[in-house]
C-alpha cells in the first residue's frame, strides 16, 4: 500500500523532472533517499508521511527540505571516488 501511494505520489509530482534523488525501497515502509534511509507512512487516507528526527514531516516538505543536500553529498562522494582512483 505505501510502495502504490508513494509510487503514485512520485509519478504526478508537478516537480518531478527536478528529482535529482531516488526513493529506493529497502522493505515495507523503508526506504533509501540518497544517503539517507527513511521511514515512510500513510495517514488520513493518502498523505505520505516521512519520520524526520521524532517527528514526521508531509512528503513534499521532505523531498524540498533534504533533496539539496542529497545531491551535494552525492557530488562531494563521486569527488573522492576520482580522487581515489588517481591515486
């Protein structure tokens, strides 16, 4: 039910061309963004949460929030990798 919601949600994001980071789902309900393993949950009918810190956060909060900060850690990583490879 959560991987049809969020796969749905994903799919009709008005933004979704500017989604440089994937959710990849890892078990019920879990999933990876980037970097960051997250938790994801359904409430009053269709809105996707996503367990922040002790709370929980609206999906699209989420992915304006945290997706910057995805990219940026993903860009300084493949940065190290070359740099690993040179040497």
């Amino acid at each position: 039910m959560i991987d049809q919601a969020l796969g749905n949600f994903l799919n009709t994001y008005p933004e979704r061309e500017a989604m440089k980071i994937l959710f990849l789902r890892e078990s019920e309900g879990v999933y990876q963004f980037g970097a960051r393993r997250v938790f994801i949950k359904i409430e009053k009918g269709n809105q996707i949460l996503v367990r922040v810190g002790g709370g929980f956060m609206l999906i699209e909060e989420f992915i304006k929030q945290y997706t910057d900060a995805q990219v940026e850690r993903r860009g300084r990583n493949d940065v190290a990798t070359r740099f690993q490879r040179k040497l």
